[in-house]
C-alpha cells in the first residue's frame, strides 16, 4: 500500500489530500469468507483507490462505498479499479484482453497491469507489453503510477537478491 504524502507530490498534484493507493492479485476469489476478508482489509486500512488484478466474477467487487470499474477481457480474468465514492476517475482506459486499464485522478494517470506470466506465456507477454501497454501509456501526460502483476521474471537469475556493493 502507497500513501502518497502531498509534500512529496510532483508539482502538479502539491496541495491536494492524501490518496491511500493499493495493488491486490485477488486471484479469481469467488468464496464468501474470501470476499468479505477483502471488503475488510479495504475498510481497515481506509484504501481510496484499489488496484485489482484476477477477476474474474464482477460480484465479487461490490464494495459499498466505492465505485467499481471493472475490464474482464477474453480469458476471463481481467482488472479492476475501485474507487471511494468520493474519488472522481475520469477517461477510463480498458484494453481488450482486460490485463491493463487506467484512470486519470485530478491530473495522474494510474495503470493497472496483470501481464501474463510463465515461460511458456513468454510471447504473449512480450506482445502485451509491446502494443497493449504500450497503448495505454501514450495516454499519459505527466504523473503516472504504474502498477499490478507485471509478471516480469524471465530468467530464474531475476528472482534472486544480488547485493549491490557499496
């Protein structure tokens, strides 16, 4: 979870409240226990903005308070964002195959990815990230949060810690 302090904030976003921001892989959760652990994990740590990846059942997001926008695509697993009722998003971006969406907040583009992973997705993962992401950045103007399952190890080298020296 990112709270994003405005004193830290580029220029453009300076004097305006703090925005609780979160990323969450819900992994298809369809399990009543499962949904309202969610629901509570929300309320507890009073997110704003929730970026959500494996969807795959839009029930699963009715979270009162907060305005669901949601980009389930072809395979059946998509993206979320939930917004407090209170947060206006505006030009909602949804790519196709529903791995990435983004929404701007006064002036910040904030994207959603669930890029596919695996060795054997290898391709499809390149692919993603070369047009469909690729598409959903050139809405970016200034500030952007990039976020979500980026799935991004290719070599087994790339999930181990390797000090840097001093």
């Amino acid at each position: 979870m990112t709270e994003i302090a405005t004193s830290t904030l580029h220029p453009l976003l300076q004097g305006r409240n703090i925005v609780k921001i979160a990323p969450i892989n819900i992994n298809g959760i369809t399990a009543p226990l499962r949904i309202t652990m969610l629901t509570e994990f929300i309320r507890l740590h009073e997110l704003d903005i929730l970026l959500v990846q494996e969807v795959t059942h839009p029930e699963t997001l009715n979270v009162r308070g907060y305005t669901t926008h949601l980009n389930i695509g072809t395979s059946m697993r998509g993206t979320a964002i939930l917004a407090r009722n209170k947060i206006t998003l505006t030009n909602v971006i949804k790519v196709p195959s529903g791995r990435a969406m983004a929404a701007t907040y006064n002036g910040l583009l904030i994207i959603n990815v669930y890029a596919p992973s695996g060795t054997a997705r290898r391709t499809d993962r390149e692919s993603f990230y070369i047009s469909e992401l690729t598409c959903v950045l050139k809405a970016a103007s200034h500030c952007v949060i990039l976020w979500g399952a980026l799935n991004c190890v290719l070599q087994p080298v790339d999930t181990t810690f390797l000090p840097v020296a001093p």
